[in-house]
C-alpha cells in the first residue's frame, strides 16, 4: 500500500473516532455505535462489489440497497432505515446473520445521515485489507474498554492471541474452530500468521478464504461483529455461506472435526438460562448439558468447554485454550476431567498468566496447550511443562499493557519447531527464580486432587519492601481480588439457592 493510501485511512480512522465520540454525547455507546457502523460498512461495501469493476451480482433486495439511503434525509431517513433493518434481518445466509435483531440506536435522522456520507465519501473495497481491519478492531477494543457494555468478555487480548497462534504454527489446507468466537480474534489472528508464513498456491488461498474458520457464538450482536470483522479481513464474502453459527457449542456434538482448536471460552463457572416464571419475574436456571460424549455431567462451563473441545478435535488436533484457575484445581469433577485430559491428549504446556490483562476484573487464568491422540490403555500425557508469567508480573490495561514481546521468552522456550529439545530454566540451586519448568506426568497424578494450579516461585512483594509494585498496581490487585473473592461468593450463593 502507498503511503498516500496510509496516510487516507489514518484520517478516515480520524473520522470514525471523532463521529463516535459525537454520537457519545447523545448517549450512543461505543458498541452501538459499532453495530450501526456495521450496517452501513456491510450496505456500502456490497453496493462497490455491485458496480464496475467487480459487477458482482449481489443479495441485496434493490429497494433496501445502499443508493436508498443516501438521497434521503430527516424523518424519511429514519423510517426508511428502520424498515431496511427488519427487512434485511429476515433474508438468508450471511446478509440475514449481519441484521439479525438489528435496530436503530441513532435517535437523531441528522447524526445518521451525517455518518451515511461519512461512509459513503470513502471507497471501502480499494482501501487496503490491514486498514479496513485496524479501523475496526480498534472499534472493538474501544466496545471492549466501555465497562458498562459488558463488551470485554468476548475480547482476548491480542497480544496473547498471536503468541497462542505462533505457538501453534496453523498449517495450510486445515481447519481452525473455535467455539464461542466473541468478535473473531483468534481466526484473524491465525489467518495473518499463515499469510505471513506459509507458502500458498491458489488452492491453498481459496481454501483459507472459505474453508478454514469455523465457530459459534450465541450472542447475536458478537455474532455480528465477528462477521463483520472477518469479511473486513478478507476472510469469507457477502454471498458466501456463514461459517459463525448461532447455536449453542455444548448442547450438542456436531459430528465434525477439526485440525485446530483456539478458544477462551467465556469467564463464569456456571451455563445458565434466563426464562420469566408464573409470576412474570425473571430467573436463572442452571444448564446441565447430557452428553454421552463427556466424561462427567455438571453445569460447570469452563469443564464442558474442555470436554467439548476435546470432541472436537481430530486424533491429530491441536488446541490452545484460555481457562481460569478453577479448571486447574477444583476437586469432584474437576479432577475427573484434569484425569481424562492428561490420559486421552498430551497436554504438554501450561502457560500462567498474571492479572490485570482482561477487560473482566479479577481474572486468573492460563493457557492450556494439548494434542489429541488415539485410543491408548497408557496416558499420553508424560511431562507437562508450566511457564510461570504470573508470579512478580504486574500489568495494567492502560499503564502496562501486555504486549507480545512480553511473551516472546515463553515463545522461544516453548520452541514451536520442535517441543522435543526444550530445556528448563528454573533449577533449585543455580536458578531458582526460572520461569520454565517441567513435571512429570507421575507428580501430577501424585499432587492433591491432581492440581494443575502449580507454582514455585517466590512472591518479592511479600518478602521484599523496598521493591514493592507501584501504589496504583497495588491498588489493582487489591481490586481484582476482591472481585474474585465477590464472585466466587456470589457462585456459591447461587449454587445454594438452586438446590
């Protein structure tokens, strides 16, 4: 791209920004905002695929295209836009999937046709594919920030995602699934690194385009914006078949299976269904999913995502996952799953991660890296390397971000090419504060519950006061554990006031 081109998508970047700072002002939030944008992105782009010199025949009912909307204004723009939304909500493939329960957030006719122009002045299609995209995973990191949306639980820090991805290496001519998607992160991520590294003929192009990402998110307006994002990134088309489906991952085993799995499923133990009683009142039911294909039956979440995942897999799948703690150390089910985990894959890496990383507060989790593998009488698993970037990391979203580079030593000891020569840093007496360590599968199994939650290095802060953490990195962790503390209470509440 020239810079010319650059430097134009830098001031349409500008552009977008400043409008959905205006819109704020009138009470439209960044993720309504996005939704509206991502209407009109969707209406434009397709109406440039329609014209020369692309000419495509596209699904759009001419009466709801995008020439409808830019020669109206005031109250006809309204009520036409209105009526383009329920329209288009009811038409198939991905064109229904983009407006499904689409509304109107923009209460103002002025303030829409002002970002109809604002739109309609760029040429979407010619803009380079990284530009369209920045544009809008900047949007959704925004979303993400905005607390009060609830946004930030279906966005994974990037950095960490393209460490998970580099990690894994993802092969050409193979599938990736991930099953609760959020906005895409993980398919976008994967995507960049196999144009980036491997070598693709036709085959292997249209394959990637197409064929390669397949995933599920049951929140319409995530399901939307994960569309969206990946369209935007040249992954998939407006006439072709939608990839995201809408169902729910755990209710069933959908019979197909994949290379590669990347995932952070949702945070929260428990599945649950909101429903409205006799009463006319709201309330919660626990899910408990009855699946022959899982090794135990509970209504833990983050327990029937790895059962889940592990189905998912083909006997020579790959999976990456992002899970909390509490998968790592809660007896009962737990450790019938930590069990069937290490005796039917290889789970090779645990990756620890420090808080103040997730938009959510108070979280605690690491990654798990396992191979799936045939049927065996003996346990695949043998040794399972931990990478402790918990202990005496401190992080913050806005002071200290994580960045892959603070990844890039678990990534080189990780060693992608080959796992075979991985050596440890840590040593009791030459060095003990090494953050790469191995135990074998005979000490785990040894271990109370056989706990995964493994940790063995000193914590300064408790040892050494002049070295303590900034006052407002304290204050963080003081937050987040308390909010974790407030929400492992709160779970135990529910889980009294259901029996």
């Amino acid at each position: 791209m020239t810079t010319n081109n650059s430097s134009n998508a830098s001031s349409i970047v500008s552009k977008v920004w400043a409008f959905c700072n205006t819109l704020r002002d009138d009470g439209v939030g960044y993720g309504d905002y996005l939704e509206q944008l991502t209407y009109l992105l969707f209406l434009k782009m397709a109406d440039e695929y329609s014209k020369p010199p692309h000419s495509r025949e596209m699904p759009m009912p001419k009466k709801y295209a995008w020439a409808s909307l830019t020669n109206k204004s005031g109250v006809e723009l309204e009520s036409h836009y209105n009526a383009l939304l329920r329209a288009l909500a009811k038409e198939k493939g991905i064109l229904g999937q983009i407006f499904t329960k689409s509304q109107n957030k923009i209460q103002d006719p002025a303030k829409l046709y002002k970002l109809i122009a604002l739109i309609n002045a760029e040429n979407w299609i010619l803009m380079g594919v990284k530009d369209k995209g920045d544009i809008y995973e900047g949007l959704l990191e925004k979303n993400a920030e905005d607390t009060k949306s609830g946004a930030g639980q279906y966005f994974t820090p990037r950095p960490l995602i393209k460490a998970m991805v580099e990690c894994l290496r993802p092969e050409p001519l193979k599938t990736i699934a991930d099953p609760a998607c959020g906005t895409g992160g993980f398919f976008l991520a994967a995507y960049d690194w196999i144009v980036d590294n491997q070598e693709l003929d036709k085959e292997a192009k249209k394959f990637l385009k197409y064929k390669t990402f397949f995933g599920n998110e049951i929140v319409a307006s995530t399901r939307r914006l994960a569309l969206m994002n990946l369209f935007l990134h040249n992954i998939g088309d407006i006439d072709a078949d939608n990839f995201i489906s809408p169902a729910d991952s755990l209710i069933t085993d959908s019979g197909t299976r994949y290379d590669y799995i990347l995932a952070n499923p949702p945070f929260g133990k428990k599945s649950s269904m909101t429903f409205t009683n006799e009463e006319g009142e709201q309330e919660k039911e626990d899910l408990t999913y009855n699946r022959q294909d899982f090794w135990v039956t509970t209504s833990n979440k983050q327990l029937n995502f790895v059962q889940h995942i592990r189905t998912m897999m083909k006997s020579t799948g790959k999976a990456a996952v992002v899970l909390p703690d509490n998968v790592l150390f809660e007896g009962g089910v737990g450790e019938t799953v930590r069990k069937k985990l290490l005796e039917t894959t290889d789970l090779h890496t645990i990756l620890r991660l420090p808080t103040g990383i997730f938009y959510a507060n108070g979280v605690k989790a690491n990654v798990l890296f396992f191979d799936a593998k045939p049927s065996s009488k003996n346990p695949w698993t043998k040794e399972v390397w931990v990478y402790d970037y918990r202990t005496n990391i401190h992080h913050t979203l806005k002071k200290n971000p994580l960045k892959l580079e603070d990844l890039s030593d678990f990534i080189t000891l990780y060693n992608p090419r080959n796992r075979s020569k991985r050596k440890e840093t840590y040593n009791e007496k030459s060095n003990p504060e090494g953050r790469w360590r191995k135990f074998r599968y005979e000490e785990i199994i040894a271990r109370d519950k056989t706990s995964l939650d493994i940790s063995w290095l000193k914590d300064k802060s408790l040892a050494d006061l002049d070295n303590l953490p900034d006052p407002d990195v304290l204050a963080n962790d003081i937050v987040e554990n308390l909010e974790a503390g407030l929400a492992s209470f709160r779970a135990i509440i529910a889980s009294l006031n259901t029996k």
